[in-house]
DNA sequence: CTCCCCAAGTTGTATATACAACATGGAAGC
DNA sequence: GCTTCCATGTTGTATATACAACTTGGGGAG
C-alpha cells in the first residue's frame, strides 16, 4: 500500500541507531534543524517523530540543549489480573457464583492496619465462592469499608461480582497484588473442592479510590485447577483454567 | 508560571467531557474544524489534541467519519514482574547465584512446540539457582534458542542474569507469563531447600524477538519463601521474599 | 579570576496553507 | 428500487513561517 509517512520512517531511522547500539544512552541526537537538512524534510515533520519517541521512552528532549538518548527502562513485566467473571466468559464458560455469606461485622484486628478503620469497628465481609462451569474455581473472601461503599451488602452478587461493583460506587485509584502459593486452610479446601495436600495459589488484593482503602480480598484458587497470567498477545485459552 | 499550551487545555476540556459522562463511549467528539472554530484556534492545534488522546486511549478516529470516545479499557490489573536479581537488591539484599548446568543439549520434545526448532534439534540449556543472602529462593530451568542468542554459553551467570543478557542480545517483542501453584519435583525441592510438603509458586515465562521465541524459562519459588507481586507505589518490602 | 552580556543554537508552541485519502449522504439515472 | 456519481465533510500528512523560552559558550569588563 502506502509508504510510511516521513515523520514515522525518520522514527525507524532514529530508533535503529538506538537499538543498533550506535547511539547508546547519553548519546546526543542530531537536532531538528540538523534532521531537517539531512533528511530533507521540514522541521515540523523531525519535532514529530522527535516528540513521538519522546513520549514513548526512548529520547529525552531539553529544550536550549538538545535531544539525547534515554537510558532503557529498567527491565521488567507487566502481568495482567483479571476479574474471574470476565475471565471464565472470557473462555466461553459459563460464571456463577456461590454467596455464602454477606453480611456486617467487626473488623478482625489483623486487618485493622489494613483499613482506615479501628479495631471492631464495623465493616462488610463477604464469602463467594466462584464456578466456572459448575466447578469451584475461585474462594473469594473480602472485607470492605463501609463508607466507601455504603450500598455493598444490598448486592446480588450471583449477578454481579463485588470487584465490578466497587469499581463503579469507588473509582481504582490504586491497586496492590501479592500472589503466593499456599496450603489452604480446610475450610477454603471444602469450598474448593480440593485434595488433602494440593497446594492453592492465593492472590491478595486491596484497592484504594483516592487515599482511603476500599477492600481487601483474598482470593484462593486450587492449584490443579487454576493458573494466573495472560501473554500480551496470547490465546486465552492457555491461561486461567487448566485443561482437564 | 506558563499557563498550559492551547492543545494541552483543549485536551483538558475534551478529558472533562467524557470523565463527567457527558460524552459517553461511542459518542461523536467535534471535528477538527469545528473545535477551530468553537475555540479560536488553528485546526493543527485542534488536531495535535485529538491526536494525543486518541493515542492514549481515550479516542478513536475514523478517516472520512470523525473522532469518537473510546470504550473504557476492560477492568484489569497489572502485577509487575521483575528480574529476581534486581528485585533482591532493591530490597538491600544480597543477590547470588549457582550455576548448576549451562551447556548445549538436544530439545525436549515437549519443548518443541514452544520454539521454531526441530525435535532434538541443539538448545542451550541453564540450571540456575538465586540466593537471596545466601538463601536459596528461585531455580531457574531456561532454554535458549542458540539463533537468537549465540553467545549464550559464553556468559558468566554469576554476574549476569540470563535475563539481563538475553535483553540485551535479541529485544523483547512479546512475553508470556503463566503463574501457577504446584508440588515441585523432589530435584527442585532439593535445589531450593523446601520440605516435603511445600508448595512451590512457578513463574513460566517465554519470550520472543521479532516474531521468533528466543526463551522458555520455568521459575520455581518455594511458597514458604516468595510471594510474586508489588503494589503500584507499595513498599517493596512487601512483595518477594516474606518476613522470616 | 569572576561575572555579565550577547550571539548562536535548541526546543516548544502556534498558525496558515496545501494536498491526499477516505466516508457519507443525496441526487440522478436505469 | 437499486446503483452510480458527485459534493461535502472528515481525518492524515507535510511544509513554511513566526515567536517564545531556554541553554551554552565565548568575549569583555571590572
């Protein structure tokens, strides 16, 4: 079809000096004007691909001084958490969810630190088991603080899940995960159906929306049963249940 | 000091209208010559605005049709995943390893659907096990494609991480992450120092450059000892290694 | 030697203008 | 009624030009 447009071929030229080694962090880059005259283009066209590759990483830009390499980011990776109703319809399978109790209680003092509330102070506490094609797959226990989610215990959550309805009442202002791999108390074994010595991955969750904590979740699954993760690109089917 | 550029507000006040709902999902956004003339300003700056936000994710643009609000991103989270090397140091420890085995050897044929090579065809293959002050807490099982990575074995892993240097070598394209919790085999218990009934968290992690894999790497942690996650802004104390 | 000033160069923003490539709707023709 | 064509409108790229805000280095004055 069509060649590249002339900013997006001088961001290759210029990203293949970077990549190649040539032009290694530090390294100053030819300014606009100079671009201009070396490439024939105006001087428009080289701030554009300048700016564009500014904005993703690979240049910082100091105005009176001139454009340099950036350092690479440090090396790391992002993997995606998703909610289990999405992620099990994700699959084509079918969701449901078990709610085995739903009610208000005093917070325990282990997750006093955890929440802006003091100790026996009031909050939600939710127990749900979730099923993905009628098989347990998920043990969901979560505390919420009622002031940031006045409405929770009016939920049905067969239909919606608690993740979903807080971030519609309490906009994610932050998010902390920790995934561990556990043995499971017994309790968590019988809601999961789970064998006598299968370990369980467990992943922690706490939301905040603004400065206050919302929630703390955590979320059990059977190790037999689950894996966490999603490739950038990858087929879904290769994560989250595993083949039977 | 300097009031904001005229593309930067005009990009403000298109962000107010779809935060607010006002302009919902699928909702036409002015054109480029009707913001030049609602907001008095030239049409490249009305265009440099919609750009932006449109590579953002907020905008979608048609050629011929017109801008639209974007649907809002599927709920997910991102958990970050780091380099086990640079993970222990940012927590103020310190990182060594022990390299078990690094030599060329056939694949396995499980391993060949996972890599654009031939059964038995000639891999590199890395036993590493990472200490975290001289405690054993990842064992790394790597195979290396020897085209995307040539000089492999040359490589001291004590001073480098496999990682490190493959980054280096061959650009990440794509990563796979698969997370899951299981009973090791007792080779790794012995690698990693775990008692009998442990679980351990493995990490699967396989990369690619351009469109070739270049790793298939399997990460065992003893769940006793690691815990996989970082909150956006969290101490780091938090996440990896757990409090003796 | 230090400080100040100035010239040259660099980035940053803004505008006007032009042409290209596409979408859409209405009108005309069959 | 269906198809084709055309006018209008929209996005996409490119250029020339202008002014602003900053950096840097060199030279001159005290």
């Amino acid at each position: 079809m069509q060649p590249d447009p002339l900013y997006a071929r001088l961001k290759a030229q210029i990203l293949r000096e970077i990549v190649s080694g040539n032009w290694p962090p530090g390294r100053r880059v030819p300014s606009e004007n100079e671009l201009t005259r070396q490439h024939g283009v105006s001087r428009m066209t080289a701030n554009r691909a300048l700016r564009e590759l500014t904005s993703e990483g690979r240049l910082v830009r100091l105005r009176g001084s001139g454009t340099f390499v950036a350092e690479p980011a440090p090396s790391s990776d992002l993997l995606v958490i998703r909610n289990i109703a999405e992620e099990i319809r994700a699959r084509g399978h079918r969701h449901e969810a078990r709610v085995r109790r739903l009610r208000r209680e005093p917070l325990p003092p282990d997750l006093v630190p955890r929440f802006a509330l003091a100790e026996g102070a009031a909050a939600f506490h939710s127990l749900i088991v979730h099923l993905e094609n009628g098989r347990p797959i998920q043990f969901e226990d979560r505390w919420v603080d009622p002031a940031m989610a006045p409405g929770y215990l009016e939920n049905d959550f067969t239909r919606i899940t608690p993740h979903e309805f807080l971030s519609r009442v309490a906009p994610l202002s932050r998010a902390e995960h920790v995934v561990e791999a556990l043995l499971p108390p017994t309790h968590v074994r019988a809601w999961l159906d789970m064998g006598g010595t299968e370990p369980a991955l467990r992943l922690e969750r706490r939301t905040w929306s603004g400065e206050r904590v919302v929630s703390r979740a955590l979320l059990w699954h059977p190790g037999s049963r689950y894996r966490l993760g999603a490739a950038i690109g990858l087929d879904i089917d290769r994560a989250g249940s595993k083949q039977p």
